[in-house]
C-alpha cells in the first residue's frame, strides 16, 4: 500500500462515493468480473488519477466500464492498460502476446 492509493473513505469525496456506490451496485447486481477473485475484495481510490475500484488479494482490479463492472489489465511487460476489448497491443511482441493468451484477448 502505497500514498497514492488508499481505502480510507474520508479521502473519498462526493463524487469517489458516488463511484463507490456504482461499483458496489454493479457488484450486487452482476456479480464481479468471472477472473476476478473474491478474495480480500476492497473499494479502492486512487487519489492521482481519481479513479475508484475494486481490488483483491491477488491486486487485481475491476471497474465500471459504462454500465458494466469488469476486469481491467495491465500487460506486465509493457505496461498497457485497459478492458479486455482494449487489451490488443504489441502484435510483434511475443512476451505480450503470450500474457493476451492468458487472458484469453487471443
Ligand atoms: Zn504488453
């Protein structure tokens, strides 16, 4: 646990709670993302980008996505972020390409 990132809900303001209640909503009504553990499942802030989310025990991360609460990835070669449909990246990368099988984007 770093400073930029935090569970404290007195560092959330109107609109992070607002978020918090779109997560927990979605988490209610969908159930959370089918490779998301539950496992230590927390609503997480961080406070760089302003950006609310679930996290785990594994640190894996969900967050809403229009209306839908999915899965959201970094490549850990790269570094790209994003859903699964924005996930496609570094064709020539065979390091890359081999972690989009994994998530199975491939
Ligand atoms: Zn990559």
């Amino acid at each position: 646990m770093n400073d930029i990132t935090t569970t404290d809900f007195s560092k959330f303001g109107s609109r992070e709670r607002k978020m918090t209640e779109d997560l927990l909503k979605a988490w209610r009504e969908q159930g959370l993302p089918e490779d998301f553990y539950g496992d230590e499942v927390a609503v997480m802030l961080n406070t760089h980008s302003g950006c609310v989310f679930l996290t785990n025990a594994d640190f894996q991360v969900a967050m809403m996505n229009r209306d839908n609460l999915e899965s959201f990835y970094s490549c850990p070669i790269c570094g790209q972020e994003g859903f699964k449909q924005e996930m496609q990246h570094n064709e020539s990368n065979e390091e890359c390409q081999e972690y989009l099988r994994e998530l199975g984007v491939k």
